[in-house]
C-alpha cells in the first residue's frame, strides 16, 4: 500500500510540473500578437522553452528518482552501484524527452496553420521517440541487472515505465488534436 501511494504522489509530482510548464507555454502565444513586442518574441520562445526544458528536466528527475528510490528497496552497496547507472540512463533519457517537448511545443505554437507535412511530423515524432525509448530501456535493462541483479533492474523498468507512460499521457492531453 505504502509504495503504491509513492507511486502515486510521484505521478502527481511530475504531472504538476509538466501541468506548470504547459500552462506557461500556452499562455505565452497568446500574448505575442502585441505589436511592439514582436522582436522581443523571436528571441524569447527559444530561450523561455529551453528554460521550460530545464526546469522539467529537474522536476522529473528529481521526482522518478524519489520514487524509485522509495520503491526498491536497496542495501547501501547495491545503492552505490546502482545510482550513478540510473543517473547516466536519466541523462540520456533527457535527450530524447527534450526533443520530444520541442516537438510537441513546435506543433502547439503552429497549430493553426499546420498542414498535412506538419501532422505527420508530429506523429511520427512521437513514433521516433517511442522506438528511441524501447531501445533505451533494453540498453539500461541490462546495466541496471550488471549492479542489482535481475528482478531489481526490471522493478526499476517497471517503475520508470509507470512514470513515462503516466507524463506521456499528460503531454497527449495537451497536444490538440489533428482536424
């Protein structure tokens, strides 16, 4: 019961932030139309998103690696092992979670005047990203075995798993949809 309400919180943790940050980035377009602002804007998106990014980034590792730390039960020599090989998979992890973000935010800024070329775009950034996040948890699935062993490495997969799919859906209810 106690990991599940850890779970739980965690979800909520990140989806908080990315509600923040969504709600940041759709505010934004609405002011941009005023007239004098508009050099000012070119310059801005670019550096408010990579700040956005930042910002995000922190959140969720902060919060996946709070919740995985509250739902697998280490030893300190299994902990020493295993924290820094989490910290290089959340690196690479943020790679592809930031290009995806960059995506989503392009398609939300264009979505007026997005046309066929844009829609697929989107979609099959989405696809690309979903194939990057297989192969990234195969590649660390098995790193994570090499430092805590099988049944560890798949519970940390799991709850990893858990949180993307979890920030994954919030982002999906963001995106509007194609008409």
């Amino acid at each position: 019961m106690r990991h599940t309400l850890t779970f739980v919180v965690g979800v909520c943790l990140i989806g908080v932030g990315t509600m923040t940050w969504t709600h940041a980035q759709q505010a934004r377009p609405a002011s941009a139309p005023v007239a004098s602002a508009a050099p000012a804007a070119q310059v801005a998106p670019a550096a408010s998103i990579d700040e956005a990014l930042k910002a995000i980034r922190a959140d969720l590792q902060n919060s996946r690696a709070d919740v995985v730390a509250k739902n697998m039960p280490l030893t300190a020599a299994e902990a020493a092992k295993f924290w820094p090989v989490f910290e290089r998979y959340q690196k690479e992890q943020d790679v592809i979670m930031d290009d995806q973000l960059k995506n989503v935010q392009w398609f939300v800024d264009n979505f007026d005047k997005a046309d066929d070329a844009a829609a697929l775009r989107l979609i099959n950034a989405h696809f690309d990203r979903d194939t990057k996040m297989v192969a990234l948890r195969q590649k660390w699935l098995a790193e994570f075995q090499k430092v805590v062993g099988t049944k560890m490495a798949v519970r940390a997969m799991q709850i990893d798993r858990r949180l993307s799919m979890a920030h994954q859906a919030f982002i999906a209810s963001r995106i509007p949809l194609v008409y």
